[in-house]
C-alpha cells in the first residue's frame, strides 16, 4: 500500500469543510494506504484574509489610483475597470480592515447569532476582489471569475501552464510546493467537487510536472465524471495529457465508517482553527455528492457530521425533486436538525 495524498484546492467559501474528500480518506484508510488531507482552499484564504496581506494591497491600490487621477487622462476598457476596482476598494474597504479579526471570528463561533454571522459575511465580502487585484477577474466569497474559463479546456490548460499575471493560483501553489520540499507521496489526488476547484487544480498539476519531481497526479471527486465524460467524447489524447495521471471519478469504492468520518472532519477543524478554538467552531459542511440527496445516504452523513460537532451549518445541493427535498426534511426534523429550506442556518 502507498502514501497518497488528498489535497482540496481553492475555490470554496473560507469556512467549507470537504466532507467528501474526509469520506475518501477514510476509505482509503481502511484500505491499508498512508493517507495526508491538505485543506488548501483554507490555506489560500488564511493567506487572502490577513490584515498585513490586504493592508499592503490597499496601500498598493491607493497608489495606482492616484498615479491613474493625477494623469488626468480618461480611460476605457481594461484599464478602466483596473481604476474601478482601485476607487472602489480605496474608499471604503481601509476603514472595515480593523473589524476583519472580529468578522472572522463571529462567522466561525458557534455561538453566534444569525445577525452576527450575517455582518461578519457582508464585511469579509469587501476583501476577495481586493486579494484578487492586479489581476483580472472578480473574487466574491463564493466565486471567482477569471478572464479563462472553466467551461473551455483550452482556457483550462492555457491558464494552469502560464503565469502569475492572469492566474492568482500559480505563485500560490509555487510557494506550497516550496515548503513542502522534496515529495512526501507517491499519489497525489487533486479532489475535485465543482468547477471553481477545476482551474487551480490544473494548475497545482502544472507546477507540479514543471518541477520534474512530480509524484503520480489522480483527479478525483464529483465532479470529475463530467470531465471523464468529456475525454470519453473526444477524439484523440485528451485535454488534461500532460497535466494529470489518470482520472477516477467520485473517489474510492465504499462508504466510511460514521467514527472514521467524524474523526477526519474533527481533525481537519482542529487544523484549520487550532485545537483550542475547534470545541467553539461552527464550521459549514456541504454535502457534495449526488447521493447524498438520498435519505439514507444523507442520515449516515448526517451522523457523522453529529458526531464531529457540537453545532455546524450544513447546506445540502438542490435535490432533484420536490419529493427529495420532503424526504430530506422528514429526515432532518426526526433528528437533532434545524430545517431551513432556501438557506442554511
């Protein structure tokens, strides 16, 4: 059995837990390997969220619009929306930067009231596109646009093997592969759940392969049907050659056992808060895969996810149907669940 290693890229809310990557660590587990789980989308915000980070972005911004004004030349296109971006983040976001440590904390605190957490999101909400800047595109807690996009392979590729000035990935992942120095694994498995997830996990794979040292790369997860899908369509090599290994959908074969699970979930909170502050955390897990619409799926996840804490916020994908949606429902209210259709409490 191998050393593998699941990492979760970017680009997922700051307090997601993956759920479906701790289920496929689990498994595997059981199934003999030497098993790491790298949180990568909280490191990504750990490093777009700290004050001394956004402080010298702000100050960076500033300066660009002043240099733009004292021009005094109008300006269209690009270039336009570089000044808009810096007017808008110049004027308004400083004075919020002082209330970001008590933001953060209210939207991870379990105890926080439904108005608290709200605020908390609406000042975080201020700081993506301000991590994001210089370069194109717009960042929302949620979301990422970027000028390549995740429906064009050839967008995909492009971005993952060029540089830093359009892919705000590709010094990330360089500095993660630094400090992780020579390989510790033999499989690294990108986990996959949504399409966000599908640029900066090409781009993981591409400075990997650039370093000549890369261990063996499997892309993984729901959503990797839809891109195994894609090259079984195509003809000839496909689109990801060179960048990936191999394709395996929807994981490992077999569901963790509820104990396992908790105990995943739990050490990826203590991880991502510190031991001291994960008893407080209220951390937001999704359940990700399309079976976890089915009621017994749903209650087996359901208690794990129980088990691991003392309070979470748990938002379910749209079932496809309303009668999935009544049978998930009934399954919540006969447990210790709060049910809120439209938004998770």
């Amino acid at each position: 059995m191998g050393r593998v290693m699941l990492v979760d890229p970017p680009y997922r809310e700051p307090e997601e837990v993956p759920v479906a990557m701790a289920k496929a660590a689990v498994v595997l587990r059981r199934d003999g390997h030497d098993v790491t789980c790298v949180d990568a989308n909280q490191a990504l915000w750990a490093e777009w969220l700290a004050p001394g980070f956004l402080a010298g972005k702000l100050q960076r911004m500033a300066g660009e619009r002043r240099r733009r004004e004292a021009a005094g030349a109008l300006c269209d296109g690009d270039e336009a929306y570089r000044h808009y971006r810096a007017l808008r983040a110049t004027v308004g976001v400083p004075r919020l930067l002082a209330q970001l440590p008590a933001a953060r904390a209210a939207l991870a605190a379990r105890t926080s009231p439904a108005p608290e957490r709200a605020w908390a999101k609406r000042i975080i909400g201020n700081f993506p596109d301000v991590a994001l800047w210089p370069i194109p595109g717009e960042a929302r807690l949620n979301d990422l646009t970027l000028t390549a996009s995740t429906e064009c392979s050839a967008d995909v590729s492009r971005m993952a093997r060029g540089g830093d000035d359009a892919n705000p990935f590709f010094g990330f992942w360089s500095d993660w592969i630094g400090r992780m120095g020579s390989s510790p694994t033999e499989t690294l498995v990108i986990w996959l759940e949504a399409d966000q997830q599908l640029i900066p996990g090409a781009t993981l794979a591409a400075r990997l392969k650039a370093g000549g040292r890369a261990p063996r790369i499997v892309v993984s997860g729901p959503f990797v049907g839809f891109l195994s899908d894609l090259a079984t369509a195509a003809a000839g090599p496909p689109w990801w050659s060179g960048l990936f290994d191999a394709l395996k959908p929807n994981g490992p074969e077999g569901e963790p056992d509820s104990d396992g699970l908790a105990a995943e979930l739990r050490s990826l909170v203590a991880r991502r808060h510190g031991a001291s502050g994960a008893s407080d955390a209220a951390p937001r897990v999704v359940a990700p895969s399309p079976r976890t619409v089915d009621p017994d799926h749903l209650a087996s996840e359901m208690a794990a996810i129980a088990a691991a804490f003392e309070e979470t916020i748990v938002h379910l994908p749209t079932p496809r149907s309303v009668a999935d949606l009544l049978a998930i429902a009934a399954r919540l209210r006969a447990g210790p669940w709060a049910f809120c259709a439209g938004a998770p409490r």
